[in-house]
C-alpha cells in the first residue's frame, strides 16, 4: 500500500493509497467540540462537561472508496487555549479547519471571527486548510440564538463548507468529517464509507 500526503492520483495503478490529515477544531469552550468528535471517532454522547485542558488528539482511519484510505489525525483543541502560547503550533501544518459554535450561543458565533484570524496569522503567505463551519447542538433548536443569514453569510464570505450539527443525537456529525476526508483526497463522496479502525491517543 502506497501512503502519501496530499491530493489523490488514485487511478494511477491499482495499489490502494493511504492519506493522511490533520483536523483541527476549534471554537469557544463548551460549544460542543470535544463531543463532536467523540460521537465521530467512538459514536458516544456524555451529557457532562470537560473542559479539555491544552489539547487531545484521535486518529480515525477511513476506508472512503474501495482503493482509497484516510486515517485523520483529529486534534481536540481546548477553547481556552485562544489564550495560550501553543495555539499557533496547534493550528500551523493542518490540512483541514473546523470552525465549530454552539446555535445556542450567538457569542460563541461571533468569536469564530477571532478563531479564524488565528488561523489567518497561522497561515500566513501559505494556502489556507479546507476549511468548514459547524453550528452544533441542533437538537436545541428551539433555543437558536443565530440566525440562518448570518450563519451563511460568515460561510460564503470565508469560504467556509457549511454544517449543523449535533453531537446528542449524531446528527450530521459523520457527514462533516466523511466530506473533509472527500474533499482532502479528491475522491467523490459517497455515504457507504466504511470504518477500517479507531485508535485513541490523548495528552494534555
Ligand atoms: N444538547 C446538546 N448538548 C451538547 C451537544 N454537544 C455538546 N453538548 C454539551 O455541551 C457541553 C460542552 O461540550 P464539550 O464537547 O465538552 O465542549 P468543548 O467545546 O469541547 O469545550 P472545551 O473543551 O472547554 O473547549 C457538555 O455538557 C456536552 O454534553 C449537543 O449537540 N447538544
Ligand atoms: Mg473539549
């Protein structure tokens, strides 16, 4: 098996290839982040909170067309750390961007525009990651605090791929890492993706 980082020459021969990618999620602390990816990576939901302190890491192999695997190297971002020394490091070399807030919380919207400056600084002079927008927690739709417009707007104005979300009920969760996956490898999205392994690695 061929492992390679970058775009797809998947038809060249017909050795599976194996990619590799970086996801960083960021967003303000209790948006939900932590438990998007544990309903992505182990399909569980905890109704308790924990703050992730620095960050977490997961890798989550994928099995996206018959000859293409992708293990995404999921990084759990603390919100705190927007304050911290690391964030830039955690940011910079990843292949992929996931804006998250929680549609409860029209803050939580609104400091995405400080989440994606730091990505901006982190790029700088260099192609930005794939970048995509998820407002989490729809099964709280009741008390959305954000409307469509703007949710849309902050999308198409950063070119952002859009989602919502919620890590309860796994709504949409698959989807926004499955499409990453898609769009980082080239390879047409299609819903029967298999899931090869998981393995978990976490460090604060
Ligand atoms: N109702 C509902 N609650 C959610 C959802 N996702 C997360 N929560 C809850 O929101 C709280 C915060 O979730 P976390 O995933 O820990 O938030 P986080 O973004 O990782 O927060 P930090 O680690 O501090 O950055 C927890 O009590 C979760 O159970 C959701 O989709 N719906
Ligand atoms: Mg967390």
């Amino acid at each position: 098996m061929k492992k390679k980082e970058g775009k797809s020459d998947a038809d060249s021969d017909d050795e599976p290839d194996y990619f590799q990618y970086k996801i960083v999620v960021l967003g303000d602390g209790t948006v939900g982040k932590s438990s998007l990816i544990l309903r992505f990576v182990e399909d569980y939901f905890g109704k308790s909170y924990k703050q992730t302190i620095g960050v977490d890491f997961f890798v989550k192999r994928l099995q996206i067309s018959p000859k293409v695997q992708v293990a995404l190297q999921v990084w759990d971002i603390g919100g705190q750390s927007i304050f911290g020394k690391m964030i830039n490091t955690y940011i910079k070399d990843s292949h992929a961007v996931i804006l998250t807030y929680d549609i409860t919380n029209y803050n939580s919207f609104a400091d995405l525009q400080d989440w994606l400056r730091l990505v901006q600084k982190a790029f700088e002079g260099k192609k930005m990651p794939v970048m995509a927008l998820v407002g989490n927690k729809t099964d709280l739709f009741h008390l959305q605090a954000v409307d469509l417009k703007s949710h849309k707007g902050f999308a198409d104005t950063n070119k952002l791929y859009s989602f919502f979300a919620s890590a309860r009920t796994g709504d949409q969760v698959n989807m926004v890492f499955f499409k990453l996956a898609a769009i980082l490898s080239g390879v047409e999205f299609k819903k029967e993706v298999v899931q090869v392994s998981v393995s978990t690695i976490s460090f604060a």
